[in-house]
C-alpha cells in the first residue's frame, strides 16, 4: 500500500506546500495523490484557470493529471540511482493556477525498500597474520555494502564460529559500519598455516538481505614492531575546487623496527568508498594525500579518508588513523533565475500590480555564499515583489502608455552575498498593448481656406488632416462636416469631403459678389471603442475676380446717349457734366478710371480720372456752330486684371445760357396756346429760375452755418431714414431734368442716411432687402444739384456659431434704378 502524507506549511508570503511519499519501485500508473482534493480545488474549474506544472520543476518519473489534479507515477523509481546515499530522498514539482495567480509546491518523498542486498567488493578477502600476534590484535577486513538507507542498510557483520577470531563490528561517525577480526586466541603457523571462514554481511530490512565473501587467514612468521601513527584522527580543513596536487595532509607513521621491517608503506585502507579513492590519493613512500578529483562542497562538505601503513618486513602488522576533510564552501556558483510564466503583452490601461510574470531564483552555495539579492534593473514602471522563499512575481507600478513606450525590455539581476559577489541576469520582453486613450487631433484649429470665386465645381480646395497617437482601428481617423445652413441651404450643397483623408472640394461655383466667406465644422473621429472626436473650424474666404465690367448709372439718356448743355459763355472749368459708375467687384478690381476716348480731339473737354467730372479746358469758340453738337465716347475702366471697361454716349450742345438749355429739353411740355408771348414766356422762366437758385443758396447758408467745414451734406439716421432722405418726402415731387442731375459715389457710407429700396433681383434664388444711402451735394461753383449715389451699407455677417456651426458674409446688389433725391425731396428717375 501507497503511503501518502499529506501537510499544509505556510511559508514567506503565504504559499501552501504538499507533501507525499512514494515506495521506489512502484509500477507506472500508481496514483501517489491528488493535488486538487488536497487543495481543496474545484475540479471543474482546473481547465478554465490553466492548472500546469512550472516548467523548471518537471521530472520524468512523475506526471500531475491536469483534468483532475491526480499525481500519478509515470516511470519506474529507483530511489539508489535517484539520490544515492542521501536521505531522504525527495522531488520537487511547483504547481500554478491563473485567475487569481496561485503557486503550490509539491514535495514527494521516495521511500527506500530492501530492495538491494549487502555486498563485498571481492568474493575471497586474504588477511595475513604473524604468528608472533597477541590476542585482541585487531585487523581490518574488506567492507561490504549495502545501497539501500536506514533500517535496510548494512546493519551487521558475522563470521563462522572458530576457536581463533571474533568480529567486533563497530560504527562510523556518518552511520555506516565496519568489522574488524579480533584474534582471541594465539595462533602457530607450524599446526595451522592457513585458516578458512565464511564472512556475512547482513541488513536490517524486512525480510532481511545478506551477502557472503570467503575469509582467509595467512598465519606468517612474526616481525615484533607494528608501525603508529601520531593521531588515530587526523581534522584538516580544505577549500572546494582545489586544484589537483594539492597537498591535503603529510602524515607520519614510526617503527622501531629497523631495515625493512622499519621501512614503512602507506596506502588507503580498504574501508574507503570508490569515491574517496577518485578524489584523493596518498604517497606510498612519505604519506602526502594530495587532491585528485574535484573537490565540491555541495556533493559532499565533509570526506573521511582512512589510511594503513605498513612496513615492509616479514609478517608486517599494519597501523590504521583516520583523516576527516573538511571542505570550505567557496562562492563557485552564481544564482540562476527560471522564469516559470511571462505575459508578453500588457494592456497600457493595466492597474498598478497587474501580475506580468512568476520566477525563481536559486544558489547551490550555501550560508553568505547562497544567500541571494533580487532587483529588477533600470526605471522601468514595474517592480519585483517577493511571493513565497526565492519565488517573485513582476508585478506593474505604476500608469503605463504605449504613445511614450511600445514595449519595455525587463531585466532581473540576481546577486549573491558571496565575495567576491557572483551575479546573474535575465531578460524578458512585454508589449504594451493599445487603448484608445487619444482622441484624434487637428493640425490646426481654425482653417483659412482661401478659393478664387467662378471656380470649377468639385475642384480641390483644401486639405485638413488629423493625427491620432494610439495605432490600428484606435488610429483609424475618418472624416465628417457637421450639418448646418449657408443661406438656408445645406453645407453639404456648398462642399465635401474625403472621409478617408480629409480632402476638400467645392460643390458649386462660388461667386464673390453674392457670398464672401463662409464657416463650418469638420469633425474627426477614431475607429476605437469608445469612438473619441474632435472638431475644427474652415472658414472659406471667397477671393474676388475682376469678373464684372463697371456699370454707368449717370448720366442716362434716351438710346444709350445722354445730353448735355454747354453754355457759349462757359468759363474754362465750368462742369458740363458727372460721371458716375458702380463696379460690383471689390477692392482693385471696383477702383475705377475715366477718360474721353473719342470726341475730344481738338481738346475741348478735360475729364478728371478719379472723380468723373467733365470740365471744360478752354472757352468755347465763337466761330463754333451751335447745330454741331460735340460727340464724346466716355470709358469708364477698372483696375482689375484683365482691365474690364464700359463706355457711354455724351452729346454736349451749345446753348446761349442756361435757360435755353432747360427750355429746350422741356420742349415736350409746349404750350398749348400758341397765343402766349414769346417775351412773358422769357420773363417768367427767368424769375422761376432766380427763385429757385436764391431758395438753394438760403438752405446752403442754413446747412453751412451747421456744419462750417463740410461742403458734403449727409443725413444721419441709425436704423430708419431721416426726414431728408425720406420716402414720405415722395409726395413734394419736382420736375428736373436729368441734365441737372449727377450721381457720384459717396465715400462716407458709414456716416450716411439710409434709404429702404426694395431688391428687384439677387443671386441664385436669394432674396434680401438692402439698404442703400444717398447724400445731397450743393456746390457754389455749380448752377446744377450735384447728388451722391451710394453702395449698399456694410453687409451683416452672421455670429451666432453657438447654434449653427456655419456662418456667412453675403452681399446682394439692387438691379433697380435708385431714386434720386434733391434738396431733400425724392425726384422721379423717369
């Protein structure tokens, strides 16, 4: 029957250790325990927590079932081949389940059976005695022995019953015992030269084994002095791995004798193990034991040499001592570390003691020598910490993140406390796994994306790139624009983008003039669990072109030519007439110039290229026929680039004066009584027209008196037209004829009454109402009302991007002809 001892020891951080006993020589199969029942394990569970043994620790002669935790014999055990003379006999095997990580130590202890009989190491032992020996004169026989430990070793020798010796068996400090034949009875080499006995080893097994070897005793002729040695025990002390020929002891034996029965022999008794006479030898001739073998203090710490000598005289009687060697363990090993388990990947997420790996770590020195430092090398967050005796765990330290480390390289040094120190290290690698722990980021937060307005529809625009540190899906950006409105239409009607790389294109033809800028949101996002985003801002700044020809709004006539009076009395610089122009671009592409392109070839007219004005260069010749209008081609041209132009018509009339002038272009509003004098007529136009002229200077004095520096008259309101500019003033209409009438482009809007005209058309399907400004210029040097047309105030610009992520600057244009406002009251512009 199977003897299993069972005990739980808690040791060094609280491991459970096993321990069983085996017989040797048990058949394969035979079932020495089960560590799960034991353990009180679940036996269901050892699968799913990985139930295995430690790699280090497997023997061959031993196998652990791992669905149900039973131990069982795998090979035949010899317990003499295994461990030889030591006892006990044990074997090793570490255990570990995951889930939590636990370690278990199994010790197996093989018991030893009588399975091995004594022996000698010849079958026939020659003793040789003189015939001069006295009774109780001991010699020394062969050893036998026994391989097998305790009660099954060598227990006792016995020798046939005679009348001459006796065995007196006597026992060695390490336990083993020897038999020495005791002559009790003096013997004569002349009645009996020769004697015979049967010599028995026999042990203390159950049943009890014995071995046999032939005695025999040579009775020689008597030499009186036996050699002696100074010490029957000689103590000497020797390092480990001394190197052969070193002297272990010089030993000295005497003789009284003289000649050759004084000349002395030493040699290694009889009693020595094979081993002994591997590792030492001893000169025949002067006694020095010197090393042969290797010398290890942890196969053996103490060796026992017994040694004769023996002169060379007839019948020589034989002296015996005995030599203990001592060895000095020195520190000739250096610790070895056996990593048991390694994970070899680590989530960047792990918390503090996430266990990463189980070694151990072992010395075959002993004392100072075996005793061992662990450390794990560098600055690395992770730490060692002990768990059971020479067994530690790696265990994290602190926050890992694999964007500033992928990996880390752990190195254990094990370090004994002998001197000179011996040292071991060992490495393992552990990858940081990835989290999605970094939200995509943009380059930049605020994009300014600038396209040329008429572009191409679907043409590249723009790039916008986000960078994720985290890798794979984690790092996988894709790309979005955030819903939201541009003129009441979806951003997604204005552009697009590559979802994959952030690519940009237009959707349509943008045009400067309806929209200048607009904003959105382009949203990033990873492909991790949880998704992470982030958002940045693209304003689109539309650039201008010069793609509209400037627009002449006066002075307009009937069939694209206007006309103009030129009095016979003008003075060089008298102002014939305004040109006023509009160019829907902006900046150098709206800057406009004006110049006489044809007409002016005797050099009549000289035109201001900034402001428009026609003046006069010299007087007009009296030799001039008045039926002979001047023809002049006026250009108005823009700075853009390509230049754009338009051109307009001026028939300039000479007339007698003024009232003429104005006569003549009333002539659709004749008298219908014919019978009216021409004289009355005369009369009357001319009072009308002083009248007139001397209200106009009376307001003039009255304005300039408010503002003494400002010839430029502007009506000042903030939301709602003032009472000069406004359309109630429609019902106090004057008749004037467009020649009296110039439009020229204010340059103070921001100062400037405003005016509500309602937008006839827009661009695309867009509709809004715009407000334009005019102002009202009297100039003393001119008999005419000088108006100023002016663009449309600021456009607003939308700012609330708190609600909606998209925002625009549009700007519209009115097509309809502007009213025309004189002296504060509004003129028809038919």
């Amino acid at each position: 029957m199977i003897l299993i001892f069972l005990f739980f020891s808690i040791l060094d951080g609280g491991l459970s250790q096993l321990h069983f006993s085996v017989p040797e020589e048990q058949e394969r199969g035979t079932v020495v325990g089960n560590i799960a029942e034991d353990l009180g394990l679940d036996i269901t569970k050892l699968s799913a927590r990985r139930f295995q043994i430690v790699p280090s620790s497997r023997t061959p002669y031993l196998e652990v079932n791992l669905e149900n935790g039973a131990l069982v014999v795998n090979e035949r055990i010899d317990r003499e081949e295994i461990c030889r003379q030591t006892v006990p006999c044990l074997l090793h095997l570490e255990v570990f389940l995951e889930n939590p990580l636990e370690l278990f130590r199994v010790e197996i202890e093989v018991m030893d059976i009588n399975d091995n009989p004594p022996s000698f190491p010849e079958t026939d032992i020659t003793v040789e005695i003189t015939e001069s020996a006295t009774p109780g004169t001991r010699f020394p026989v062969e050893n036998a022995f026994d391989p097998d430990v305790g009660t099954n070793a060598l227990s006792t020798y016995a020798i046939t019953t005679n009348n001459y010796f006796y065995l007196d068996v006597q026992t060695q400090g390490d336990g083993n015992r020897f038999a020495e034949l005791v002559l009790d009875k003096p013997l004569d080499r002349e009645q009996q030269a020769v004697h015979r006995y049967v010599l028995t080893a026999v042990d203390g097994g159950q049943p009890q084994r014995t071995g046999t070897a032939l005695l025999v005793v040579k009775v020689l002729d008597s030499n009186d002095n036996a050699p002696t040695f100074d010490q029957s025990v000689y103590s000497v002390s020797l390092r480990e791995n001394s190197p052969v020929g070193t002297l272990v002891i010089q030993l000295n034996a005497t003789d009284m004798d003289e000649g050759q029965n004084g000349e002395i022999v030493y040699s290694l008794s009889s009693h020595n193990p094979p081993r002994i006479r591997d590792l030492f030898n001893i000169d025949s001739r002067t006694g020095r034991i010197e090393v042969t073998g290797e010398v290890d203090y942890e196969e053996s710490s103490t060796h026992q040499i017994y040694v004769q000598a023996k002169d060379m005289g007839p019948n020589a009687v034989p002296a015996h001592c005995k030599v203990l060697v001592k060895l000095i363990d020195v520190n000739d090993n250096t610790p070895e570390i056996s990593f048991s388990t390694v994970t070899e990947s680590v989530s960047e997420q792990a918390v503090p003691g996430t266990v990463i790996a189980l070694l151990s770590v072992t010395d075959r020195d002993s004392g100072e020598n075996g005793q061992m430092t662990c450390e794990l090398h560098g600055e690395v967050p992770f730490k060692l910490k002990s768990s059971f005796k020479n067994y530690y765990t790696i265990v994290t330290d602190g926050p890992l993140d694999r964007e500033k480390a992928e990996s880390y390289t752990l190195t254990v040094v094990a370090k004994d406390k002998g001197v000179p120190s011996l040292s071991t290290s060992k490495s393992i690698k552990v990858h940081v796994s990835d989290e999605n722990d970094n939200a995509p980021r943009f380059m930049q937060s605020v994009y300014d994306v600038y396209v040329t307005e008429n572009n191409v529809p679907g043409a590249y625009i723009y790039a916008v790139s986000a960078v994720d540190p985290d890798v794979g899906q984690n790092a996988y950006v894709t790309y979005s624009i955030l819903e939201c409105e541009i003129q009441g239409m979806s951003i997604l009607t204005y552009v697009s983008i590559n979802s994959e790389n952030g690519y940009l294109y237009a959707l349509r033809s943008f045009d400067y003039e309806q929209i200048k800028e607009f904003s959105f949101m382009v949203h990033a996002k990873d492909s991790g669990a949880p998704e992470l985003t982030a958002n940045a801002t693209v304003n689109v700044i539309i650039v201008d072109q010069n793609d509209n020809a400037p627009s002449i709004i006066a002075p307009l006539g009937k069939n694209g030519t206007a006309r103009e009076h030129l009095p016979r009395s003008a003075e060089p610089g008298y102002l014939v007439t305004r040109i006023v122009a509009t160019d829907a671009d902006d900046g150098e592409n709206a800057r406009l110039s004006y110049s006489i392109l044809r007409g002016n070839e005797l050099g009549m007219f000289r035109m201001d290229w900034r402001t428009g004005e026609l003046r006069t260069a010299r007087r007009v010749s009296s030799k001039r026929d008045p039926p002979h209008p001047y023809d002049l081609l006026i250009e108005v041209r823009d700075h853009g680039q390509p230049p754009l132009s338009s051109s307009a018509s001026i028939n300039v009339v000479l007339v007698d004066s003024i009232v003429e002038g104005r006569s003549g272009d009333r002539g659709s509003v004749k008298s219908k009584e014919g019978s009216l004098d021409l004289t009355l007529i005369l009369i009357i136009a001319l009072g009308s027209v002083s009248f007139i002229f001397l209200l106009a200077m009376i307001v003039l004095a009255v304005r300039c008196q408010k503002d003494k520096k400002l010839n430029i008259y502007t009506c000042m309101a903030g939301d709602s037209c003032c009472q000069c500019c406004s359309r109630q003033a429609r019902g106090r209409k004057k008749k004037l004829s467009k020649s009296d009438i110039m439009l020229v482009q204010s340059t103070k809007v921001a100062s400037t009454a405003q005016v509500p005209v309602e937008e006839s058309g827009s661009f695309g399907s867009h509709h809004q109402n715009q407000n334009y400004c005019y102002q009202v210029c009297l100039t003393p040097e001119s008999a005419k009302t000088d108006l100023m047309f002016l663009k449309p105030c600021s456009p607003s610009r939308s700012t609330d991007t708190e609600h909606n992520p998209c925002g625009a600057i549009v700007t519209g244009y009115a097509d309809q002809q502007p009213d025309i406002i004189s002296n504060g009251s509004i003129l028809s512009s038919e």
